[in-house]
C-alpha cells in the first residue's frame, strides 16, 4: 500500500492520528452543511418576499392548488381565528394544511395547464358506477374516433344533454324517475356537492378532461392526500362524458391512458367516476394564511 500525504489547513502540526483527521472531515462537513443551511435560508426569504410582492407569482408557482371559500381566517394582529368573508381562494397544495387547521374545507383540486382551461376536480367519487342502465336512444353528441375523442374538452355541456330531462333521450338512458338519475355516471356528478360548491356545478368530466387530469395525476393526488375527506385518484378505467356510440361511452384509465369506447350498461363496466368543475381565475385569489 502506497503512502500519500494529505495536505489539510489544521492548527497542527506534524503528523496526525486518524483520530484527528477524522475530527477534521468532520468539522469541515458541518461548517459546509451550516454554510447550505443559511444559503437555502437566504433562498427562501427571497423566494417568500418575490411572492408576497407579487401574488400572481404565488399562482403560477405550481400548475394545481385547493381551491376553497373562506369561512376562517386568521387576525394578523392577534393570531386568533375569526369569521372569514367566504371569498374564492386558491392556494398552493403544500400550503393547504394551514388553513384547513383553522377550519376552511376545500371545494377541489384546481389544475392551471399550460395551454386550455382551468379545471377543478371533485375531492371525492365514486368507485362502481354504470353509464346508465340500457344502451341509449338516439344520442345528439357522439365521437366516433379516438383522436376526435381526445378533443373534447366539454364534459360540462356533454353532461348537460345528457342530463336534459326536457329529452326523450335522457328517460332512455335513465329511466322516468329523476331521483335514479344520480345511480349512473352523469348523474352522480349532477347531483355531487363538497365544500361550498353544491349540486349543479359539477359535471361528468370529457375524455379530454381526464387526460389533462392524466397529465397532472402526481400532483393532484398529493393534494387530495392532505385534503380531510379527500381520495386519491385510482387505477382504474373512468367513465366519461364523450360517447362513442348509442351503446358505448368512452372510458379512460388515468394511470395508463389506456382508453376504450365501453358499453354503457354491462356488468363488466361498472367504472370509477370522479366529477370535474371550473370556475374563472379571475375570481380566484391566491390565499394569505
């Protein structure tokens, strides 16, 4: 074994036990660690001071936040809780648990793509459903091929007609008793409420939705991981709102993008559904806890 000499800046001198160079490596890594430490610390005041200049920033900094109406907040001053002004509030999902502490509950996972609209998806869904209970009568708004399909980004107009009791279509698809409704999939999103947005603002999500969905899967169900009373997305074939046929809707698998058009009604296509919403940004504002 070749003898090498190690050069260190010590206050020793002449030759030093492996005790003491082990001291110095030592020391040498904690005065790094302490120099990161105060150099991440000097990044993140940056960081919060840019944020709090300019809140848009705070928007931008992730593409999902929790959206929620504020029914707390907290006196500056005082550091207590108090009534809230039920404004629309956006904030970052790693920043959630601070106000669902005070007691804000969510309204949903808000996505802001790069390019299309903002979405909002629903906290919670459901895990068997069936598109409805026989095959359909005649539907105005198909997409017969794939890429067409992939397209539709209108899940809530897809669920309105769908849904319009004022067409013989929706009796076909759901039977004469609108309270049944709700036991298949765009009825169920119908009829979902969580947070402050009741029935009525939620909607049977288009295959274009569950992909942009897709795209963002990692991070939304971060969100949904820390939300009280919030369930992540699963594996697993979802129903959609884009039809493929008088007999067949599409599904799509958020996990895979595996996507197929199945049957509305057979035992084997019992799928997950998970309601979508929207809500324009610029009644949104980013939170301050």
């Amino acid at each position: 074994m070749n003898n090498r000499e190690i050069s260190l800046n010590t206050p020793w001198h002449g030759n030093l036990t492996a005790y003491d160079v082990e001291n110095v490596i030592k020391g040498e890594f904690a005065r790094l660690a302490d120099m990161d430490t105060s150099l991440q610390r000097e990044i993140n005041a940056l960081s919060i001071s840019q944020l709090e200049e300019n809140p848009t920033l705070l928007c931008g900094s992730s593409h999902v936040m929790i959206t929620f109406h504020r029914s707390k907040g907290i006196d500056m001053a005082t550091h207590e809780v108090t009534d809230g002004d039920n404004s629309l509030l956006a904030v970052p999902w790693w920043e959630w648990k601070n106000h669902e502490m005070i007691g804000n509950v969510a309204d949903g996972v808000l996505i802001i793509p790069d390019a299309g609209e903002p979405l909002i998806v629903a906290p919670t869904g459901s895990d068997s459903l069936k598109w409805s209970w026989q095959p359909g009568i005649g539907d105005r708004k198909k997409y017969t091929d794939i890429n067409s399909a992939f397209r539709d980004m209108d899940g809530e107009s897809n669920t309105a007609l769908i849904l319009d009791p004022t067409d013989k279509n929706a009796y076909g698809l759901f039977g004469e008793n609108e309270e049944q409704w709700r036991n298949y999939a765009a009825g169920y999103c119908g009829e979902y409420e969580f947070g402050s947005l009741g029935k009525g603002k939620w909607w049977l999500p288009s295959l274009g939705e569950l992909n942009l969905i897709r795209k963002y899967l990692y991070e939304i169900n971060l969100a949904l991981s820390i939300m009280a009373g919030g369930k992540e997305i699963t594996m697993g074939n979802h129903w959609t709102s884009t039809e493929a046929a008088i007999s067949s809707a599409w599904s799509f698998n958020p996990y895979t993008g595996f996507t197929h058009g199945g049957y509305k009604c057979t035992p084997q296509t019992d799928y997950y559904v998970r309601p979508v919403t929207a809500l324009d940004l610029s009644q949104i504002s980013c939170a301050e806890y």
